[in-house]
C-alpha cells in the first residue's frame, strides 16, 4: 500500500524563514480536524503541483509527536536538485491548500534502548526533533552531536542548546570543529543505540565507525532519502498495465508511472523503504541503481529495480507493473 492511500487535505498555517537555506511550514487539517499522532522519525509524502509537474516529496516531521493540531516540517533549498524544495521555498504561503501522507515511520526511536545517541549533519537535524520531544515526555535518556556549516545556518542551535544545554554538542564546520567519532562511540555506555541523519557521507563514516568498533547491526540506526537524479530520457514497457510510458529527463520512474495513472506502492520515495521495489521482466541496456536498499548481487541480477529513484540507459525496459 502506498503512503499516499492514506491523504489528508491540509492549510498551510505558516512559513517561518530559520536561515538562508531553509524554510518551516505547518500544516494544519483543512477540515479543522486532528492530525494523526506519530512517533518520533516519522516522515510526511508532500505533494506539490507545479503546472503540470506532480512531485511527491518525503520530509520529516519535526513537531511534538503528541501535538494533533498541526505538523511542521522544515525544507532546506536546492538549487540545482529537481525543483521540489525550490517550488516549496518560493511558491507555497500561508493559506494555500495542500495535501500530505499520513506519517510513516522508518526511523523510529527502539525504545528497548538505555540510551540514545543522535548524530546529525545539516538538515539532518530535523527527525531528531521530534525524536528529542518524544524523549523528554518519557524521561528518556538522549545525547545529540549535531555538525553543521557556521552559526548561520545552524538551524535549531539556539533552541536546542536553551532546551537541554547538557544534552546537545554543537560542531561547526567553518571553524574546524569536527565530531571525534571514535572516542564518542567507544565510551557509552552498555545498551546505547546509534541513530544518524545527515548527508551520505556521515552516514557511511558513522555505521563503518560503528561496525569497526564492534557495535551490533542492530543498535545503529540510520535514515537517508535521497533524491532522483535526473537523466537521459528512457522507455519502459509496463506488462500488467499494457503501457508504454516515457520517462523525462528530470521525472522519476515512479513518478512517470503515477502520471500514466498506474498504481505503485510507495512509503518513503527515497530508495530507503524497499516498498517500491520492481520485478524486471525483461531489459536491453543498463541499470543505474541509485538506491541502497537492494544488495549488491541483486543489483548485478537485472531482475530488480528501485523505481524512486534508479533509471534505466538502453532498448528495452519491461516492468512488472
């Protein structure tokens, strides 16, 4: 089932400038409802219309898990990506009419824990703020080291370090500070899991630290959407629909199927979930694989592809769809 199933028809209540880069909208129920409540990590699917460009965009919730009158969530802007955070930054105000998934949790807080040491990069930061809200409700035992830029673009600095000054380290990259990751993870204590977010490169420098250390599989947590890359143009025979479709230079697989109105499910649109994942019935050309949920050998088999966010180079692409 897709996240986007489950709809909501929402206002956006509010757009607050935090920096030069990014942006935080609410969302409040157009019906005057309550919002679903969700756990801390969870992400929202946006839709954006752009003439008649649909995008369908992950970010993730950032307000009070408990809080069900309004969700926010914060935009960092692209300037070279696709044009979903630009449309964002520069198109929706207060007062236009959205819709949003119902929130889907792939980065959830494993309560099992004794402690939970949150690592975040940039705009990474925002998953972690809902997390941090969900912990202090329950008394739970966090440590947030949070790299960013400079002063200027450290979205949430103040607020977090006025909210939990013991809790939170600030590095800041234009002044040489960096995360001694090794002595960090090598003195917690027993029962502390790892959660990180940021850009790819932490990511992997975090889980190979971790690894290396000894840390079990299980107590590191990571969450990494990443966007579709553009690309030349491809065709892709669609078997079950009896389609042929086109897929632009800057459209996703996944959304080029949803525009020849076939059903694919989806959760996250980022090539982290494996909810999209597609049988390959047949191809004449090259895979380009973008996503890290297929293991490597599937990845060379050609009978697999990640349509969020992979593409296809040759003749022949026929799905299972």
């Amino acid at each position: 089932m897709s996240a986007g199933t489950n709809k909501i028809a929402v206002t956006v209540s509010e757009v607050v400038e935090v920096n030069e880069l990014v942006k935080r909208f609410r969302f409040v129920r157009s019906d005057g409802g309550l919002l679903p409540t969700f756990s801390g990590g969870a992400h929202t699917v946006v839709e954006m219309h752009d003439g008649e460009i649909q995008r369908l965009n992950p970010y993730s919730l950032m307000s009070d898990p408990m809080d069900q009158t309004a969700y926010t969530i914060s935009v960092r802007r692209d300037d070279v990506g696709r044009g979903g955070s630009l449309f964002m930054h520069t198109q929706v105000k207060p007062g236009d009419q959205m819709v949003i998934s119902y929130p889907v949790n792939l980065f959830s807080l494993d309560l099992r824990a004794r402690k939970h040491l949150m690592i975040a990069g940039g705009i990474g930061i925002t998953p972690f703020l809902a997390q941090i809200k969900q912990l202090t409700a329950t008394n739970g035992r966090f440590e947030l080291h949070y790299a960013c830029r400079s002063p200027a673009l450290g979205s949430y600095v103040d607020e977090l370090c006025d909210h939990h000054p013991n809790n939170v380290h600030i590095y800041y990259d234009e002044q040489k500070q960096s995360i001694d990751l090794e002595h960090l993870l090598d003195g917690q204590p027993l029962g502390t899991h790892i959660y990180v977010c940021g850009p790819k490169g932490m990511i992997d420098w975090v889980r190979g630290k971790a690894e290396a250390l000894g840390w079990p599989r299980e107590a590191v947590h990571y969450e990494e959407f990443l966007a579709p890359q553009s690309g030349k143009p491809f065709e892709v025979k669609l078997a079950v629909s009896n389609k042929v479709i086109r897929v632009g230079e800057h459209q996703s697989l996944l959304e080029a199927i949803e525009a020849a109105g076939v059903d694919a499910p989806y959760l996250c649109r980022g090539g982290a979930c494996g909810q999209c994942e597609t049988d390959v019935i047949g191809y004449d050309g090259k895979f380009l694989h973008y996503d890290h949920w297929l293991e490597d050998d599937q990845k060379a088999s050609g009978k697999k592809i990640m349509p969020c966010v992979s593409r296809f180079e040759g003749k022949t692409l026929v799905l299972d769809r």
